[in-house]
C-alpha cells in the first residue's frame, strides 16, 4: 500500500491504473478506523481493482463548539488497518492541500439538508461534507464511492449532489456495523467511558422498539416515536432528534406509506451519537 499526500500523486497513480483498464473504488474517511470503515474497505475491494481510500478530517464541516481539534487520530494505526484490508492506497492529505490559500467555493444542496443533522449541526455540516466528497470525487475519478448506512441523511446529499451535477459515479451505500451489543461503530465511541458506554447502548434498543411496533403493522409515526422514546427515558437520554422521515426526501412523516428511516441523535457523556433503522414496508405485517 502507498500513502499518497498530494493530489498531483493520487491523480498520476489512477491514470496508470486507467491505462491498463482497471476500476476505482474511493473510499472517504476521517481515519480513526474501527471495522465499520474495514467493513467499506473490504466491499471496495472486492469490487474494485484499485481501491483508494482518503483519510482527511475535514474541517469544513465542524461546528465552531464541535470535536474538530479532539477528533481521535492515529494514522500509523489507520495505515496498518487499510493495509491489511487491501486497500492500495491510502491518501492523506494536509488542510492546505484540499483547501489551498483562496479556496472560495462550497457545494451546498437545497434540500435534504435542513432537517435531522443539518438542523442539529448547523447548515455548515453537510455543506461541507458535499465540497469535500465533490472534492475527492474530481480528484480520484472513482467508478464507484463506498458509505455507510450510519450516515444515512449523508448517503442521500451525496446521492443528490452525484444526479445534479452529473458526477459519473456509483454510490455504494454498506450496512451498519454494530458492536455486539448493538451500539453502532462509531470513531467517536472512544469518548465513551464504562458507564456511558452502557447506557449508549439504548440508542439502538430504542430503534428496535420502534420497529417492532411497526413490524406489527401500525403506521401511526408517533405510536412508532412513542415507543422508542420510552427506552431513551428509561436510560435517562434526551435525544437531539428522534423523528421518522421519509427514506428518500427526509419529508416528515405522519402515516408510514414508504419506506421511512427512524433516525436518532443525542450526546452520551462526552460523544455525539448518530444510528437509524430503515423501516420497509414491502416487509412488513400487513404490507399490500
């Protein structure tokens, strides 16, 4: 595996690589990786024949009272993950190489990105995020681009803003990986100490209690939300955001008719938390 710091570097490594026909999988990160971003690797692998991945942490979509100077570090450590994943290579560039003296552009997306964590984080977040994947994407020419479900609101700004702009690539979203008792991987469950550690753990009780009042077939969203607000008050968390939306627009959902993603997020001693549960109704009781 190479470590690649510049763009002119990454950009001669994948025109060899287009030279003799092979494909490109890029998978983007901010490093500190646990086996939901190994999980990405290995999918890119098995898809691609030259598998990139970034590790950058991006400062363009931090809030001004958000974890950008504490987010964990380790790229010796992250280095030698991605390594034994397959990756080839691992690009990791300095602030200065994406955002150079001047920078002055931001892709922004309309929609999608006012509610759930751009309302909790602040417009800022997703902008950010979509100019630095925007970034990424121009630079590695990827075939295909690897994300976790976790980031669900993420998956769907970078879908849009792949349709809108006329990006030519395949967007890739992967499962969820859950530690064994339930809590999703997370780069931030290191702030987690023993007792919050535990009580994390109700994020995802929750969303299964919600999805169990509709595998029973009601519909109703706050008879759903009602049900997963009771486990966060039994744990004594009060969530940021516990709402059910549409799976596709992120609209407000009432009565669930479409698939719909449950989705929660709340600080657990000294993290930030994110998970959501899609709710399918082809497979649910009482689905037509």
């Amino acid at each position: 595996m190479r470590i690649l710091r510049t763009i002119a570097d990454v950009r001669a490594a994948v025109r060899a690589a287009r030279r003799d026909d092979r494909t490109v999988g890029l998978v983007p990160t901010m490093g500190a990786f646990h086996d939901g971003h190994l999980s990405l690797m290995r999918t890119a692998r098995a898809d691609s024949d030259l598998v990139v991945v970034s590790l950058f942490v991006n400062p363009t979509q931090f809030g001004a009272n958000e974890d950008l100077g504490s987010y964990p570090r380790d790229e010796a450590r992250d280095a030698a993950l991605a390594e034994a994943a397959g990756v080839d290579i691992l690009f990791a560039p300095d602030v200065a190489e994406i955002y150079p003296d001047g920078f002055a552009t931001t892709i922004h997306v309309a929609e999608l990105t006012d509610v759930l964590d751009g309302a909790s984080r602040g417009p800022h977040h997703f902008d950010g995020v979509a100019t630095v994947v925007t970034k990424l994407f121009g630079i590695v020419r990827p075939d295909a681009a690897y994300f976790g479900r976790k980031d669900a609101q993420q998956v769907l700004v970078v879908r849009r803003v792949v349709r809108d702009l006329d990006l030519d690539v395949r967007i890739v979203p992967c499962p969820i990986v859950r530690e064994a008792d339930g809590l999703a991987m997370s780069s931030r469950n290191v702030y987690l100490d023993r007792a919050s550690r535990a009580r994390a753990t109700a994020l995802n009780r929750a969303l299964d209690a919600g999805e169990a009042v509709f595998a029973t077939g009601e519909r109703d969203a706050e008879a759903i939300l009602s049900a997963a607000r009771r486990v966060l008050d039994h744990a004594g968390i009060a969530p940021e955001y516990l709402e059910l939306r549409d799976a596709e627009t992120l609209r407000d959902v009432t009565t669930v008719e479409r698939d719909a993603l449950l989705a929660v997020a709340a600080r657990v001693g000294g993290a930030r938390l994110i998970d959501n549960h899609l709710l399918t109704v082809s497979d649910a009781k009482g689905a037509e």
